[in-house]
C-alpha cells in the first residue's frame, strides 16, 4: 500500500537527526542512579528470569542549558526557568509541549524489591548492548510513556522512546520526518521507535513515522508473526490536513527492522485499526478524527489484540479489541469471536482524511459513554469515568485494568483533595459473566491516593507557581503486569502516577508497588493492600514493569 522507496534514505536520515540534534541542549551523560548500565556477557545473560524490569527515566539536563528570558523553546516561547531540576518544569507555563528528553534505563528488580542492576537503553554510542550507534531516548515528563511488555513467546521486552539525543527539548509533540504537519507548533522531526530488549541483554531499535505531534507509549511483540503492535496518539496540529497523521495514530502495526537505525528508512505509517463513536448506537457525530484513538496501551491474549483509553475529550475511554471477522460486533460492542485471527497487514483507511476503517469494538460491557458525556471526575459510583492504562489478564474470565487517576492536583489541609476522594484509581479487576465483563472492585489500599510523601532532593515547601508543596502524592496506577500463584492468587507490581507540586507533575518522582489478590474473589478481600518496593529519587520517574525476558507467562 505505501511506497517505501520514494524518499532516499540518506537526506531522511540526515534531516532528521539534523533537526533534533540542533535542538539538543547540553547532550551530555552523566553516571546514572539506581545502578550501572550493564552489558552482557559472552555466552550469558544478565537477565534473570522472574524478576522484574522497571523503565525509568533520568534527568540530566544542567541550569546552563536554557537561559531563562533569553532561551526560544521549540514553540516560540521564551523560556522563564532555567534547567535544573525541578525548576525547569515551569517553562510549562509557557510553553505547553514542553519536555526534555532523558536516557532511559531497565532497572531489574527482584519481586521483594532489591535491585540487582541496569541496562542503559542506546544512547548514540557504540556499545555491547546495541547494534551500532542505535538511538532510543524517553521524554521527561511525559507520563505516558515506556509501558514494558513481554512478548507472546516471553522472550523479549518491548517499549517506545525518540530517536534524538538527550536534552533535545519538546521531542514528544514534533513531528516525524515522513509525516509533517506544517499546522504542528513544534515543527522539529523526530522518528519515534520501537526498542527490544532480548533475553542476553541486547537492544534492538526500529523506527517508525507513526505518532507524529505525540507519543508512541507502548508495544508488544507477538513472536508468532513477528510483529510489533503498538499504541499511542498523534497529531499536534490545527488541523487534519495531513492524513499521515490520522492513520498514524492509536493502533500500529510496526515490522522490526534487522538493520542498524542508521541503515533503516521507515515508511509510512501502518494502522492496525480504528474506532469512531458513530460505532455505538444513537451517536451520529463523528469526533475529531485521530482522538477517537487516543490509544494508552496494548495487550495480546488468546489471540487477541485489545487497547485502552484513558484520556483526552474525544473517543470513549474504555477497552477495545481489533476485529478481523467483521461479525463480532455490529453495534460497536462485543465480545472476540473465537479462532479470529490477528491482523497482520494494513487495515484500509480513507485515502483523502485518513480514518482507518472501524474494525475495533468496545469490549462488552466496559464503558460505552462517550468522554464528551462525562462532566465528573472518579468519585466512586460509576466506570465510565476511569482513565484506562494497561490490561492483564489472569485467566480468560479474569481481567485487571490499570486506573492511572483523575490527574487533578486540588490541594487542601495536607492533602491532594481530589486525588485522594477517587474509588476507582489504582488497579480495577473485572470478571466475565453471561458473556459480559462486569466490574467487580479496585485494588487502591495502601496506596495513599492523595496523602503527600517526602522525596529527598526535591526542594522543600510551596512551588510558587503551582502553589502546592513540592512533595508529591499517589494519583493511581497506569502500568502494571501480574503472575498467577499456585495458591489461587495473583502478585500485582505496578507503576503509580502522582500529582505535586512540580509544574508539570509527571515528573514528580513516583513508586513501584505490589499486591497479592485472591482471583476468585468478586467481592474486595479483607486486608489486601499494596506494599512500597521503590521510590523514585528525585530527577528520576519510573515509567513501566514487566517481567525479564525467559520469565514464564
């Protein structure tokens, strides 16, 4: 369907690390907390099967490197803060796609919580954990970032980051070099990519033009077909002028490339599927097209491919499957017809807007609720408000769903008032009745929603900005994996977002918790709660958890 070879490889190369590079602010690297990056060995692994891996992200950017009053930011503005740590978050307030992006680095952890080392993803720099000079770096402070997943065969991790260099500031909402839109505020070009981390501890990087104007957050490899399936948004712009943009958003379907990232030459974009709410009965409206697919993340099970979504105005915040027979839902809302299989090439899309045909379908009995609809945020009583993250599935009746929280930082008497009323943040766990998935409770005690804990190395007391105290708070779980016990229960580790007081509070430092839940039960155990195995150190965020490749599924 796309012609691969109408660019030459070298000029897109070129202009697109051109670009980035001069936007790099004081790319420099620093030594890297929480452990060193580790190469693997000759004939062994560093990677222990069964223990788990924990993205984070790290800060090192420097003061020097924007002047504020004088520093033009990607956008126009003219910086306010310089860019030391947790100050320059407050360029926020000027300019609202601010980020940096930051090395991103795989922390294996025990299931107790010990750490047992690091493997730094490629920075640019030969090294015995890439191939070449592969690049992949995360954005700081983009919270929707760098899910891990374990691939269908449980030999590889998979997760989505830049291929810039560090520093390179307002990365995540540029354009990629085969898709630009001259309406995007951000007129940088930077190629998204997918980074795999096999079982001997080597990366691999495959770039992509999908996700231009927002962020890749998640992909999983099925080692059956040898396909990436990913998620994500697209499409800063005014307008939908570019169709690339629309077809290269929410679902992807990536093909691994077996070539250095100097030597590849993506196409463009492959959307896997696509969703409309004039889908769901009585909707005639079509939303603003591209936002219906404000994908958080992917999962493969049985056979099937299921997103979430969790944020945006548009679209239904709910969880989908991709539907190849064209049967199992007519009305928009269904349930996988069994034997179905995946897809595995291009799902057709309108040639002049670029709408992927609607081959998805809310599964049944999640929210059906269009987000326009919802003009309350998470109290408790109904599901339709929950901002999706990742999905697990314990067994084929069984599903828990990521919560990642309200995000609404209300501060009052010692605590983050709104984060702290919600029911339904932290990790909700769903049973299959009578053919329809019905809510049974969340998984939220222990985790504080909304009671602040101190981070050394934060500054102390009130952000004048934000006018909230700069210790940061529990708002929910966005990305979490599980395992089933032979005792009947499930072990839970999962990723927490926060609210504080920084201007922009995915950068708050947040935690890696776990929790033990009895899979029978339909109704919230006595005494379950979660238990703290990591904080975040200030300058650094944890983004996503999976277990290491060779781990059982």
């Amino acid at each position: 369907m796309f012609d691969r070879s109408s660019r030459p490889a070298g000029r897109a190369r070129r202009t697109a690390l051109g670009v980035a590079a001069s936007i790099a602010i004081g790319a420099c690297m620093v030594s890297v907390s929480g452990g060193p990056a580790v190469a693997a060995p000759a004939g062994k692994s560093p990677l222990i099967p069964g223990d788990l891996l924990v993205s984070r992200v790290h800060y090192t950017g420097t003061a020097s490197m924007i002047t504020p009053g004088v520093t033009v930011l990607p956008t126009g503005a003219v910086a306010v803060a310089d860019g030391s740590f947790a100050h320059v978050w407050d360029n926020v307030s000027v300019d609202e796609n601010f980020g940096v992006t930051a090395p991103i680095h795989l922390d294996q952890i025990t299931p107790s919580g010990t750490t047992v080392d690091s493997i730094t993803a490629p920075d640019g720099t030969p090294s015995a954990a890439s191939r070449g000079h592969d690049l992949l770096m995360g954005s700081f402070s983009s919270k929707s970032e760098l899910a891990l997943n374990l691939s269908t065969g449980g030999d590889a991790v998979t997760l989505m980051g830049y291929v810039t260099p560090a520093n390179t500031l307002d990365a995540s909402n540029g354009n990629t070099p085969g898709v630009v839109d001259p309406t995007n505020p951000d007129a940088q070009s930077v190629y998204r990519a997918v980074g795999e981390l096999d079982a001997n501890g080597k990366f691999h990087v495959t770039e992509t033009n999908a996700y231009s104007g927002d962020n890749g957050r998640a992909a999983i490899l099925d080692d059956a077909t040898g396909t990436y399936y990913t998620a994500g948004n697209s499409n800063n712009g005014s307008g939908t002028s570019v169709p690339g943009t629309i077809y290269g958003t929410g679902a992807q379907l990536v093909t691994p490339a077996h070539t250095p990232e100097q030597a590849q030459n993506p196409g463009q974009p492959t959307p896997v599927g696509g969703f409309s709410v004039t889908q769901l009965p009585g909707v005639t409206k079509a939303d603003k097209l591209g936002k219906d697919t404000n994908f958080a993340s992917v999962a493969l099970h049985d056979g099937v491919l299921y997103y979430t979504k969790g944020s945006g105005s548009n679209g239904v915040d709910t969880v989908y499957f991709v539907d190849t027979t064209g049967t199992a839902c007519p009305s928009g809302v269904g349930t996988p017809v069994p034997g179905a299989p995946l897809p595995t090439a291009a799902d057709t899309y309108d040639a002049e807007t670029g709408q992927p045909a609607d081959n998805m379908c809310v599964l049944a009995g999640f929210p059906t609720a269009p987000a326009k609809s919802i003009k309350t945020p998470d109290t408790g009583a109904s599901s339709n408000t929950a901002d999706f993250g990742a999905i697990w599935f314990a067994n084929p009746t069984t599903i828990y769903v990521g919560d990642s929280g309200n995000g609404t930082d209300t501060y009052s008497n010692g605590s983050f008032t709104a984060a702290a009323a919600q029911n339904l943040a932290g990790i909700q766990k769903w049973s299959l009745v009578n053919g329809t998935w019905t809510y049974d409770y969340t998984l939220n005690a222990g985790l504080g929603l909304g009671v602040p804990y101190t981070v050394p190395g934060l500054p102390t007391g009130t952000n004048p900005v934000t006018g909230t105290p700069w210790t940061p708070a529990v708002d929910g779980i966005r990305n979490f994996t599980g395992k089933v016990n032979s005792d009947g229960t499930v072990s839970l580790y999962g990723v927490t977002t926060a609210v504080g007081g920084v201007s922009d509070y995915g950068a708050d430092p947040n935690k890696l918790v776990s929790i033990t839940d009895n899979v029978a039960a339909t109704s919230l155990p006595a005494g379950e709660k979660y238990t703290t195995l990591k904080t975040a150190a200030a300058g650094d965020v944890l983004r996503g958890v999976s277990f290491t490749p060779g781990s059982t599924r």
